[in-house]
C-alpha cells in the first residue's frame, strides 16, 4: 500500500493509503470526503471550495507518519487530515494548535 494525499491549491489536506493511483483516485471521489472537504474547515475557511482541483501525489515521509500516527484503531475511514479541521455543523474541533489532525469526520 501506498500513502496518498488529497492536495489543494497546494496544501496538503488529507492523507490515506490506496494499492494503486487508480484505487486512490477512486477514493477521492468517495461522497463522505468530497463532503467532509466542503463541510469541515481550518482557520475558518472550508478545505475545499468545491471547484479548484484536488491533486493526488504521494505522501511525503512526514505526511505518511502523520497518517499512520492519526489511525483510529477499528475506524473503516483511512482519510487523516494534515491539518487542524472544525466541524461547524457539530462544533467539534482540535483545540491543541499542534497542526495535528482532527480524525472526528463528523460522520
């Protein structure tokens, strides 16, 4: 397996691991991400705004630590954020200002 990460406008967003760039494209398009970016925010913005592209490239190491490290044990989701996100429709966000990520998806 490989890990990707869903890049936009030339931060990285969210990484997650796939077997191949066609499997991980695929999951790109997966409804529950493609909402979680137009829904959840950083630094009071939305991750996505629903037009500018969403570059797949390959995890650098620092970003590949970072998913492995935000895994949820049990949790089906393998998308982990790179950055600190907020639910405003829940008010649920990561409070530490660590730069970690906030793997509550408000699902």
């Amino acid at each position: 397996m490989t890990v990707y990460v869903a890049e936009i406008l030339g931060r990285g967003i969210a990484a997650f691991d796939a077997a191949s760039d066609a499997e991980a494209e695929v999951q790109l398009a997966d409804k529950a991400f493609v909402r979680d970016l137009i829904v959840l925010q950083n630094e009071g913005r939305p991750l996505w705004d629903g037009v500018s592209k969403i570059q797949l490239r390959s995890a650098s190491p620092e970003e590949a630590m970072k998913w492995q490290s935000g895994l949820v044990v049990g949790d089906e989701d393998r998308f982990v954020f790179l950055l600190a996100v907020v639910d405003p429709s829940h008010g649920s966000f990561d409070d530490d200002d660590d730069d970690h990520d906030d793997h509550d998806r408000g699902d």
